[in-house]
C-alpha cells in the first residue's frame, strides 16, 4: 500500500476509478460440495476496497499532496524504503483513531460481490485471507464495520500491527518482517505453505489463489498458483506486458465462477472424466508440497525470459516442475 496524502477524503474518494458494476445476477453462494482444497489470499486496498484506507486517512489528517509525491517518487527512484517513506506518513497523521475511522467508513467502497463471495468462502470451508502492507487495526475496524463482526471474524489477516496514541497525535507501525518493505508477503504466503506442510499427512497442500491490484503484489502473486488481477489496474497492465499468466476479473463474482470451475473439474478428474477443452489449464493442479524441487504452475507457465527476474531462487537452477507440468523450454 503506497502511502498518500491529499485533501478531503469525500473528495479523494469521488476522484477513484468507479466501482464496476456486476455484469450478471450475483453467483450463489450455498455449498456446493466440493471436496477441492483451496485456500484464498488477497490484498485489500484497491482489491476488496476501492480506495485505500492509508490515503484516505493521510489525505484528510497527513502530510499532504506535494510532500506524499516527492516520497512517492523517492520510493521509486530507489532512494528510500518503502519502510522508511511509511514511517513517515503513518508518523505524520494526528487524529485519534476513531475519528479516522469516521472518515474512513464514509469515504470506502467495497467491492460489489465481495460479501457474496465471502460468504460462498465460509459455506464451503474455503479459509480466506487478507494479506496487505497495511496496518492490522484499521483493516480488521474497516472489516468489521463493512462485513459484521460475525462474518469479520472468519477472515485473518496477515499485515503490520501498530501503536497508536489515545489522542491520535502518534501512529506507528510494528512491522511484520525486518525487511525494507516492513511486510514480505512471499514470506507469508511461504510460512503458510510450511505449516500446510507440517499437518498434511501425504504433503500435499491446499491450491493457492491470490488476489490483488497492484505490481507491489507481485512477490505474493509469484508464490501463487492462480492469480487474479483487477482488470485495468497495474498489476494487470504488468501482466500483459511480461506475458505472465493471471485472470482478470471486475468484481469478485468474476473470482468465485472461476472457483467453482476449478472445483467441478477436480471432482471429474477423481471420477477419471478428461479435462474439458476450455479450462483453465492454471487452476489444474494438485501440488505435492513434499518436494522442494516443485514450483507453482503459475511460475511453470512463465514464459521462459520471465522466469529468472520473478523467480530467482527457482529458475537460476535446473529445476524441474510438478508433475504434469512441461519443463521450459
């Protein structure tokens, strides 16, 4: 979540991309059967929000416009961690926290379909995750507020903790990693793969699905095996420009028929049917997570030139992928 500061926050929220609107009647959300182990991360400004609750709050009680592009720029340019440039918006906000807040519920815009979505996670046992650079507190209020702490609670979320002063006049962020961006969410993402290790009795571990908006998604998306990105945004124009295999989607209607795609064909494949034509070859998978020489197929479908920038620890060796998975060429 890049840090940002303007004026005030209606105003800001009137100026971001308008929420799409969901092209079909919303997917039902019962159970639907599935014996198809999948597990869900996402980010959540941008992705699950429209708007990001950092901005939002650095616009209306931070440092401002022209101070947030400079650092910004310096984020960029290499001159700066994406750590310490935190720092320094977070260190410049002075408002208690509930009177952030306020301005935060009014100016947020939740995904149309997410609580469909959520709910159709919940029905089938599918555990979903937040996975963000920002702070803990303020997600699980904003998650709170939107969703009800009933559903909330089903949701855990991986991101920096914070201290914050009761008269607002300090926020500081407890950072998750000892690393220059505070979160390393491959790292997260990692650490579940690990414990998913450790209480699987064959090795196998859940399908991973990440969902995000932005290139800072990447190191997530990278340990990934289907990612979807929100179509028009940067992650996807990244996407498309190093040809790396994603979906896009509009609202989270468009993730959940791409979940049950991926959950029908797992039951025709355990009852020996062939794989329809059109599938998703992404979604087609079943890792054994006991070898560390296997890799995500969404890393094997790279193209070849890709592989070494976005996966180094992996394709500067001559590794070879999953089962059923053509090497690279």
């Amino acid at each position: 979540m890049a840090p940002v500061a303007v004026n005030p926050p209606a105003v800001e929220a009137k100026s971001q991309p308008t929420m799409p609107i969901s092209k079909d009647v919303p997917v039902d959300p019962s159970n639907i059967g599935t014996k198809r182990k999948i597990i869900c991360f996402s980010d959540f400004d941008g992705t699950i929000f429209m708007q990001d609750t950092g901005h939002i709050l650095f616009n209306a009680f931070g440092c401002g416009t022209e101070r947030r592009q400079q650092l910004d720029e310096q984020i960029h340019s290499g001159e700066r961690s994406f750590r310490d440039v935190s720092e320094e918006m977070w260190g410049s906000l002075d408002v208690p926290f509930d009177d952030g807040f306020e301005v935060m519920k009014t100016a947020l815009e939740i995904d149309i379909d997410f609580k469909t979505f959520h709910q159709f996670c919940i029905n089938n046992g599918i555990p979903f995750n937040v996975i963000s650079a920002g702070l803990k507190p303020v997600l699980r209020r904003v998650l709170d507020h939107f969703l009800g702490e009933d559903n909330s609670k089903h949701i855990d979320i991986v991101a920096n903790d914070a201290t914050i002063s009761s008269d607002g006049s300090q926020w500081k962020p407890v950072w998750l990693h000892d690393t220059e961006l505070g979160h390393d969410k491959a790292k997260s993402i990692n650490d579940f793969k690990d414990e998913a290790r450790l209480q699987s009795d064959d090795g196998t571990i859940p399908m991973i699905i990440f969902i995000g908006d932005g290139v800072s998604d990447l190191p997530a998306a990278r340990e990934a095996d289907v990612l979807f990105a929100r179509r028009g945004l940067r992650l996807e124009e990244y996407c498309v420009e190093n040809n790396l295999p994603y979906i896009p989607f509009d609202t989270f209607a468009d993730i959940q028929r791409e979940v049950i795609k991926v959950a029908k064909i797992d039951e025709a494949k355990t009852q020996g049917k062939g794989l329809p034509s059109n599938f998703n070859p992404r979604a087609n998978m079943w890792r054994r997570a006991s070898s560390k020489k296997n890799v995500p197929l969404f890393a094997a479908m790279t193209p070849k030139e890709e592989k070494a920038f976005i996966w180094p620890e992996t394709f500067t060796e001559l590794n070879p992928v999953a089962e059923g998975v053509p090497a690279a060429a």
